[in-house]
C-alpha cells in the first residue's frame, strides 16, 4: 500500500491538518502530503521532530518508564503530533490550532499502526 495513500486518509480524518509527513531515522522523507503546494517547511519540521523523538526517547530510557511511543508539541498556531514506528522511523502530523487532539492522535496511531506494517 503506497505511503501517500495513508498520509492523505490521515489529512481526510483530522480537517484541520495542513500536512503529515513519513520520515526515516536520519529525517529524511519517506513520503508526505500537504494541503499546500510547498512541501519545504513541512520536510523542516519533520526532521526537527526527529530530533526531538531522539531526545525525548533517550529521556523515557533513561527514566526506565518504558519506550516512547508518541508525544505532542503545542504551540500558540500549531499542533505537531509525532508518532513513533519501528526502526527509527516515525510518521509526523502538523495541524492548525484549535484541533480535536484525542481523534487526531487516534487517526495518527491507526495510519501509524498499517504504516509500521508495510515497513515490517
């Protein structure tokens, strides 16, 4: 099943995303959609948040509380929820504030779910 297909059913899901965005271990793109022509800032933002999915995994090891599997970022406009897949993989959600967070992270974790299988 192609990536862009269950980017784009995530963005259909959660009506106020702008973009998702699926990315290997070194931030590089795997695949994204976006509501908007210019994918540049969306493929920024989705290293960035391997950057953080690094730090803050290291931290939750660190603490013995298990491994991460998602956080969210919240900021005044936006939302960037990340979830975690297998092999240092992870797939990215940037939504226009206010979102419904719990039906964004469900539809997050259900793409992330039949993502982690094609890659597996």
């Amino acid at each position: 099943m192609p990536f862009s297909y269950l980017l784009t059913n995530l963005l259909v899901d959660v009506p106020e995303a702008i973009g998702a965005i699926f990315l290997d271990y070194d931030g590089e793109t795997v695949d994204f959609v976006t509501r908007h022509g210019e994918p540049f800032d969306l493929k920024v933002e989705g290293a960035y948040q391997g950057i953080f999915t690094r730090q803050v995994g290291s931290t939750v090891d660190t603490a013995g509380i298990g491994s991460l599997e998602c956080f969210v970022i919240e900021g005044e406009e936006l939302a960037t929820l990340t979830h975690v897949l297998p092999d240092g993989y992870y797939v990215v959600l940037v939504a226009r504030r206010p979102v419904a967070r719990a039906r964004a992270q469900h539809h997050l974790h259900q793409t992330a779910k039949m993502i982690a299988r094609e890659i597996e």
